[in-house]
C-alpha cells in the first residue's frame, strides 16, 4: 500500500495564522488490476417481509443472484431470507454450483414482518463458521423496513454489530426504499466499519450489489490506522471525515478499515497553522499500520512520513499557487457535515435555519472557482433544491435519506457513483409546456445509476455530456426544450441557459402522482368488500398504496395482522373470515385503528398479491 499526501497551500506567511486543508490518500503499487484478490466470504441477508411484495423483492432476488454469478468457484457463500423469523435457503457453501444457488434465491416469497436482528444473526453466524484471516469476511443485508420483532433497540444493534466486526464479520447495510431507520443503518455500518448504502427505488438494487462486490473484491489493506501527530506550529486541528477517531493527548488516532485497489482511502484534516520561521516547516508526523496479505499469509504493514510546508512572505504565499482538487476535498468534506447538521435540525422542526445553512454553502461555493466542476455545480443545485424543499415544509422521509446518505458516502467514501445520489422532489408540472422543438434545445431526463442526469438531444450536441440543470425541474423521463445549452469553462460539461419549457410529445399529457405512500384511512372508510373465498378476490403484483395482510395460525384459528412498515404487528384486525386462508398475502385499500384502540379494521377493496 501507498500513502501520498498533498496540501491546499505551498506556502504560508511566516508569523500568520493560517489554515491548511491536508489531503492524505492510501492506495495500490501499481496497477489497481494487479492488485491480489482474496476469497470472499459472504452471506447475503434479504428482508422478505411483507412490505418487500412486488417489485422490491423481485429486483433484490435479481440482484443477489447476479452477485452469486460474479462470485469466483472458490468464494463461498450463503443466503439467509428473513420476516418473522430467519430461514437460511443456502447454508455456506463455495460459489460452484451458481444456477443452483439462484434458483434457490429465486424461490423467495415476501410476507411477515420484519425480524431484522433474527436475520443478521443468522448470517454472521454463518460467516462467522468459516472466517479466515486471510479472506474477507462480511455479512450483506438488505432491509426495507423498521425493526419490529427480535431484538430492536437501535443502540444494541449497532453495538453488537462493532462487536462482531471484532470477532472478525464486518457488516455492510443496504436500506430499500423508504420504509428502514437510516440512522440504525448506518450506525451498524460505521460500527463494524463496513458500508451503506441507500436505495431509492428498484432498480438500484443491482447496481449497488455491483459496487459493493468490486470493493470487497479488491482488498488491499484492511484495519488500516493512521495515527497524526501535529508539530508545533500547529495551533488547531480536525479530522474532516466521519470515521472513527481517539485523541491520545495531542495525537489523533483514526480507523478508516478497509483499503480497495479500485478506491483510494482518504483522509482529510484542516490545520491551524503558525511558522515562527522562514523555510521548509514540519506540520505534523503521519504513521499507517494495516494488515494485508503476502504469499498467502496475513502480513503486518506500516508506513510513515512528515507533512512539511514553506514558509515565506506575505508576497511569496500569494504568489504560490494553489492545490484547487485539496480545496475540493475539504469543502467536500464540509458540505457532507453541515447535511448532517440540517438533518438534525430538521429533526427539531426547524426547518428554517436548516434550510439557511444549506443556502449559505450553496452561494459559498457558487462563488467559488469550484463552481466550474460537473461535481460542485451539481452540488449548488442539491443544496438550493434541498433547502427549498425544507422551506416548503416538505421535509419526509426520501428527504432525510437522501441528505443522511450523501453525508455518509462523501465522509467516508471515494467514489463519484456513489456521491449525490438521489432522485427525490423534483417535478416538471409547472413548468410551460410546448409541443414544437423550434427554436430552441432538446434535452432529456433520465436516471443513471441513483442520479437524474439531463443530457442534450438535439443534433450538434455531445450526447454524453452532461447538462447542468436546475434540480428542482428534473423528473424522470421529461423532455425539455431550453433556450440555449452553453459549454462549461473546461469543456467537460454543458449548462442550460435561458428559459425552460416541457416538450410535449404528440399524444403526450401531463399527469400529477398522487404520492405513493402507505395511508391509513380515515373512520368513515367504507367495510371491506368480501367475495365467497380468497380464490374470487381480484390479483394484483404490486402493493402500491395499498396496506399489507396476511394469516397466521393462532391454535386452531387464523388470525389476519399488518405487516406494513409504520402499523403494530401485535394488533388483531378485523379481516372477512371466508377469505382468510394460511400463506396468501392481501392488499387492502385501507386500514384504519379501531375507534376504542388496539385493533384494526380493513376498509375499502380488498386484492390477492401474486408474487
């Protein structure tokens, strides 16, 4: 492994005050393709709860079983599904048989709910069996919705996730939808010093499997400590990113776990610093200590270096040029804290000051020379949307997801697909419409890879650039015709320029979305209506609006509950009895607690879901 690091200032006046943003990168020798692979040693933990039915099951099946056909014949693997209880469907077994394996994955059927902690056990338990040093070791789980049976105390949870990670099974959580606790999410994934990651819709699901194999594929390095010490002429200093750190007197100690050759780790610091001198100045002594393997055997490594500095005059600093891709990294790093602080104020219901803070970053760095990057002009239009949606009140649970999420992957992560994720609140709808492309540029909007990405159309045009385009006017699938697209200053990308109109397509019209949430209806909601048995009831494949039933066996009786996420699990319902049968799963219009509490009543059309 190597470490590299550079500095946002060359020179800094003698006798002044000054910060100094530090970048430190740790990555491969080499080619990153060269890089040794070790085996994997995975288990794959799906939630099938009720909530999962349709889609979000049949894209996670999708999903794993295309993980499974990557997966080397010398990996091995197991597959533990979870509602109620935990049911392992592979037990570990070496990646040989792939068709086998996702034929078994593919027999999943959702219902129940959701024993998050029965099926996380389930699956360290298994890596746990047949952990070596020298492989890496990690449990994926995959969850939709809130912990409601088993163990379900957020805090235990991610602190039994840090003591598994020592006992040497890392986690990494993936959060479906926008039914799950991104902040039980996360905490279990910084604990155990895997990874998360959020996905919005469908999908998604693929992709992300995708990225978290090529890391874990690629394992350079793992347990890697970075120990700075600052010198001196230090007077301040901070870590920037969101991982783990121990201040040992004027030392900081901080875990960043695992390296991958097709990521660089890095680490950043802003420094209060104060030369007494002119000349090459001592910042700070950096020391690395990491585990890797050499000749099939687990091998200690280390490294350490000093991060020096010039001191000079007033006129000499500001002639020195500055390291504009430090200063990037740093107000990276800063804009993924201060999401962080909005989402807890937002939490609190002040939403104004929330919004504030985002405004604020946005024009600190509209003003910037950063602006004319893709990234940082992409992250102005996140900021101005995000705090417009929290002006309006709009502040749900997408919202929170998103902005938690962005915050944990640029803190902690290197890599540009996975930054500013999110397709959440914008809408077209109010946008003129037009339905002739004369006299100006078409351009469209689609989804790629968790992003809603504008790209021109029209002939003349490089179709591969991107657009820089207002955040808060992209919805997927919508065709655009602006005034004018201009290049941005390097070339590298467009902006759209003028004014902007819906384009129309012959036939086309302009629907509003309802929503899509689960609701509770209100207690004037009509009875439910009951055909003669379950086999009359009409069929459907997705749940959509609707609210999740099904049967379980109490003695000799059925008895129908809820397994939508937000309703008690523990709640009888008063569900027609001819249409009650063991095994199906049924969406109903509407559910709503009964007047004296306790229970619930089903209200309006009643389907059969068809998985």
């Amino acid at each position: 492994m190597k470490a590299t690091y550079a500095l946002s200032k060359p020179t800094i006046v003698v006798g002044e005050s000054t910060k100094l943003s530090l970048v430190v990168r740790f990555g491969a020798e080499g080619k990153k393709e060269d890089a040794p692979r070790r085996k994997l040693n995975l288990s794959l933990v799906l939630d099938r709860s009720g909530s999962m039915g349709g889609t979000p099951l049949r894209q996670a099946i999708k999903a794993a079983q295309a993980l499974v056909g990557e997966m080397k014949e010398d990996d091995r693997v197991s597959v533990v599904i979870f509602d109620d209880s935990a049911d392992t469907i592979v037990d570990p077994v070496l990646a040989k048989d792939k068709k086998g394996i996702q034929d078994k994955i593919g027999k999943a059927r959702a219902g129940g709910c959701t024993n998050l902690s029965g099926g996380w056990l389930e699956g360290v338990k298994h890596v746990k069996k047949h952990a070596k040093k020298d492989e890496v070791n990690r449990v994926l789980l995959l969850t939709d919705g809130q912990a409601n049976m088993g163990i379900t105390d957020p805090d235990v949870l991610k602190k039994t996730s840090g003591e598994k990670a020592g006992e040497g099974v890392v986690t990494t959580t993936l959060g479906f939808g926008s039914g799950f606790n991104e902040d039980l999410l996360i905490g279990m994934a910084r604990e155990a010093e895997g990874n998360f990651y959020f996905i919005e819709s469908p999908e998604d699901v693929e992709q992300v499997f995708k990225i978290e194999l090529e890391g874990l594929s690629s394992v350079i390095g793992q347990n890697l400590v970075v120990s700075v010490r600052p010198d001196d002429v230090v007077e301040h200093g901070w870590v920037l990113n969101k991982y783990r750190i121990q201040e040992k007197g004027s030392e900081l100690e901080v875990t960043l776990g695992d390296v991958y050759a097709v990521e660089d780790k890095v680490l950043a610091l802003e420094l209060e610093v104060k030369p007494t001198k002119a000349g090459t100045i001592k910042v700070a002594s950096v020391q690395f200590q990491y585990q890797t393997v050499v000749d099939g055997s687990i091998k200690d490594g280390s490294g350490e270096f000093v991060v020096t500095v010039n001191a000079g005059t007033a006129e000499e600093a500001a002639a020195a040029a500055q390291d504009i891709n430090v200063i990037g990294e740093a107000r990276r790093l800063e804009t993924a804290k201060l999401k962080d602080e909005a989402v807890d104020l937002a939490d609190k219901g002040d939403l104004k000051n929330a919004a504030q803070k985002l405004r604020k970053m946005a024009e600190d760095l509209r003003n910037s020379p950063l602006a004319n990057q893709f990234a940082f002009a992409e992250e102005i239009e996140q900021l101005e949307h995000f705090a417009d949606r929290l002006e309006k009140r709009s502040y749900d649970g997408v919202l929170r997801k998103e902005l938690r999420d962005q915050s944990y992957q640029a803190g902690t992560r290197n890599r540009s697909d996975l930054a500013q994720r999110g397709t959440a609140g914008g809408s077209a709808a109010g946008l003129p419409t037009v339905t002739s492309a004369d006299g100006g540029v078409v351009v469209r909007c689609e989804k790629e890879g968790g992003k809603l990405r504008i790209k021109v159309i029209s002939d003349g045009f490089d179709s591969s650039k991107n657009v820089q385009f207002p955040r808060a006017i992209r919805q997927e699938g919508v065709t655009y015709l602006v005034e004018n697209v201009v290049g941005s200053n390097d070339g590298s990308f467009y902006r759209a320029a003028g004014w902007i109109k819906r384009l129309l397509r012959p036939g086309e019209t302009v629907s509003v979305s309802s929503g899509g949430s689960s609701r509770r209806a209100s207690s004037s909601s009509k009875a439910a209506k009951t055909p003669a048995t379950a086999a009359d009831l009409p069929t459907c494949t997705e749940i959509g609006d609707g609210v999740l039933v099904q049967c379980v066996p109490e003695g000799k009786k059925l008895r129908a509950r809820v397994v939508s996420d937000g309703y008690n699990p523990d709640y009888n319902i008063r569900f027609p009895r001819s249409i009650r049968e063991l095994g199906v799963l049924y969406v109903c219009d509407e559910v709503v607690e009964a007047s004296g509490g306790g229970s619930y009543i089903a209200g309006g059309e009643i389907k059969r879901l068809i998985q």
